[in-house]
C-alpha cells in the first residue's frame, strides 16, 4: 500500500506495519515569482503610460501630474494619438484645467482633425499657449481651445495644408474628397473662432499671411496675450 500525505513530497514511502510513519523532509520552499527585470513595474500614475519613450519621462511626469500637455515639433498621427490619450486621461482623473503648451507647432491635416475632434469633447476648460511660429493646420488646434494665449516671441504662419496620397483613381478619388471635407471642417471652426468668412480664412492662407501675437489678437486667433513680466 502506497500512502500519500497531503503535502509534497519527494518520493513515495512504503507503509511498514508495526513501524512509525516515517516522512521524508520536505524539499526547499519554491522561491516566490518575481517577474523579470524587464517586465514594467505598477504605474504610479496612469498618463505615465501614453508618454513618449524618447523624452525625459521625469520632466514629462512633473508636466502632467500639474495638468500641463506640451505639443511641439510637427504632429503626425502617431504624436495626436498620444496627445489625445493625455488630455482624455487628464480630464478623466480631474476637473481643474487643462494647460496646454503649443510649441513651434505644425501639422498634418488628418493629426490636426483628430486632436480637434478630441478638445471638442474634453469636458474641461482647456487653456492653449503658444509659442514660437505656429503654422498650417496646427492654427485649426489652437482655435478648438476655450481660451487662447500667446507668448510675446510667437508668430502664426496661416497657409493651405497640403496632403500627398497615391493609388488607383478610384482610391485617389476617395481621398481627394475626404481631404477636401477635413479642410472645410478646419476653415469652418477657424471661421466660428474668429468671426471670419471662410473665402477670407482661405484667401490669407493662400497668401501665407503670418501674424504676430497682438496681430493674431485683433484677428480673433487669441484671447489675450501672456505679458512680459
């Protein structure tokens, strides 16, 4: 008869009649698992995860835990997938403000749509600053925020987004028509932002008219300017 006692063991005893049990000891206790130095530890704060790997995540954390979003360089649709994430996650953690630093900013049309799309729902107020030269459809970024500064260093270059795309003709077709409704869209929101007309929006844009702040004031761009201290 074999007899197996409820813990492990390392081998099976005999039972001997007339003989006390005898158990072997017990094996070393398997360490705990811990998981390998590569694999990420717990997140101390959920918008750690939409940064960008290539930053400072230091920097950024500091940035983000004070409800500040930087946006600069030229923003693809990459770069407006982990802007959105923040400003979504910002606004689901927290009702204060939103700051949003815009630097020497430019955009692709379909980037520019999607962070738009994005700041039209966020429900809380969201407060844009610019600074160095914004340009092309990035203006279409600044005129969705509720309230709208400038640093004294900052110009705005307005010109027609241009948009590359190849394929069949049906397919380039099919684009050409998408293009041409995101561009309405954005002249259409810049129009209601500033109180322009559309064939005025598109006229300067054609010319490439750059405005400075106080000129982007009187434009109805901005809605104040940040003062020299």
């Amino acid at each position: 008869m074999i007899i197996r006692p409820a813990g492990p063991v390392s081998a099976e005893v005999p039972f001997r009649p007339g003989q006390p049990h005898w158990w072997p000891s017990p094996g070393p206790a398997p360490s705990p698992f811990t998981p390998p130095p590569s694999a990420p530890g717990p997140l101390q704060n959920s918008v750690r995860v939409w940064l960008d790997p290539n930053e400072r995540p230091g920097l950024y954390d500091r940035l983000l835990e004070r409800r500040i979003v930087m946006a600069h360089g030229h923003l693809d649709d990459e770069a407006a997938t982990r802007l959105c994430a923040q400003l979504l996650t910002l606004d689901a953690e927290g009702d204060g403000p939103i700051r949003f630093e815009l630097q020497n900013l430019g955009a692709d049309l379909t980037a520019a749509i999607t962070v738009m799309g994005v700041l039209d729902v966020v429900g809380v107020p969201v407060e844009a600053r610019a600074a160095g030269r914004m340009s092309g459809a990035a203006l279409g970024v600044l005129a969705v925020c509720s309230r709208r500064r400038a640093y004294p260093n900052a110009v705005f270059a307005m010109s027609e987004p241009t948009v590359e795309f190849g394929g069949t003709l049906t397919a380039v077709a099919a684009r050409e028509e998408q293009t041409r409704g995101m561009l309405d869209s954005l002249y259409f929101r810049l129009a209601e932002t500033t109180g322009r007309e559309v064939d005025e929006l598109r006229a300067d844009a054609r010319a490439r008219r750059v405005l400075t702040a106080a000129e982007a004031e009187r434009y109805g761009l901005l809605t104040g300017q940040i003062k020299r201290r």
